[in-house]
C-alpha cells in the first residue's frame, strides 16, 4: 500500500504541472488579447489629453492678463479639492474628571458615584476626588487640503502586451506636443535602420 502511494505521488504532481502549463498558456492568450484591448483604449486617452492640453496651452497663452485660465480635463478628474470640516452631530454630554485640575479620567467606569455631581476614584494609597463636568462632542469629517495629482502623461506606464517594451513610458517627460508626435509615429514599433559594412578588406591604390 506504502509504495502504491509513493507510485502515484509524481503522477498526481506531473498532473498539476501540466494543467497549470495549460493554464498559464490560456492566461497568456488573454494577456495578449484583453490586455492589448485595454492598453489601445488607456492610449486613445493618452492621446486625446495630450492634445486637449496643447489647445490649453494655446488658449491660455492667448488669454490676457488677469483672465480666468483653462483648467485641464486631467486636473478636473484626478486632483483632489480642499473640503472644509463637515460636522455631523453634537451632543452634550457629563464626564467624570480629577476634581484637582478638571482633567479628563480614562476610565469613566472606575469612578464610584457619590451623588448626581461627585465621585470618587479608587488610587493606590488614598481615594481621589472626582466631579462631573459638561462636554460638547462632536463628530466631523476633518478638512482635508487640495491635493496635486501628477500629470496623466507623465505618471502613466503602458506594457506592450504582446513583446517587451512599453506602448507609453512616462519616463521619457514630453509636453502635449511631443507626446503626440510620439504617439503619431508609433514609437513603440520596431525601427527600421540601414548599416553598410564593407565586403572586403581596403587595399589603398597609391602611396606616398
């Protein structure tokens, strides 16, 4: 029984081997195909916001002094706004504290109630003297600042899905206009180059 088990062990794992090949070749038949679908649509996008901001730039180097500039599709969509505190409730509330100093006491439930006002807290040594004191909480979102966004064109990386490469590299910094001239040439496409290299070796005709 022992070596029947041992017997099956490589044909159970030669099993997984061969549906996970299986699967990894479907898994890049998609890569290629839903990947490549996603990566034309990201760069239909890279494209339009390069060329909405080359118009924002013309515009906004023709509008006067003092006028109200164009402010972009992609700050419009990506940069966070300043949003003031928003508070949600307030209610009243009594709370024990140190009779001393009016400070707050961690543990509310410590103190043993003496009357509607007064109470006291059990120290180490001695008691400690505790009173009621009136609150106001209050629960609020907190303001949150303007956040800046890094520009689409330079935070975005775009895989070719189907070879190495990027379709986009945002590492390469361009403005709207060089943008869109790398995207007219298709700079991720193989480039076609010319090299001469002589058939054989010089044999100079004449010398001094």
């Amino acid at each position: 029984m022992l070596a029947k088990t041992k017997a099956s062990a490589p044909i159970t794992l030669q099993k997984r081997v061969d549906a996970q090949r299986a699967a990894n070749k479907k898994l890049a038949d998609r890569i290629r195909t839903e990947g490549g679908a996603a990566v034309a649509v990201l760069l239909k996008l890279v494209h339009d916001v390069a060329a909405a901001e080359a118009v924002d730039e013309e515009l906004n180097g023709a509008l006067g002094r003092g006028a109200e500039q164009i402010i972009g599709a992609d700050i419009l969509a990506r940069a966070g706004s300043s949003k003031p505190r928003e508070v949600i409730s307030e209610t009243e509330i009594a709370l024990w504290v140190f009779a001393e100093n009016g400070n707050l006491i961690g543990d509310q439930d410590r103190v043993i109630e003496l009357s509607a006002e007064r109470g006291s807290l059990q120290g180490a040594h001695h008691s400690i003297a505790a009173v009621r004191r009136k609150f106001r909480q209050t629960e609020y979102f907190p303001a949150e600042r303007a956040e800046h966004a890094d520009p689409l064109l330079k935070a975005l990386r775009l895989p070719l899905m189907d070879r190495p490469g990027y379709a986009w590299d945002s590492r390469n910094a361009m403005t709207p206009a060089e943008a869109l001239q790398a995207l007219a040439t298709g700079g991720a496409e193989r480039q076609l180059t010319t090299e001469l290299v002589p058939l054989a070796p010089y044999a100079p005709e004449y010398r001094r």
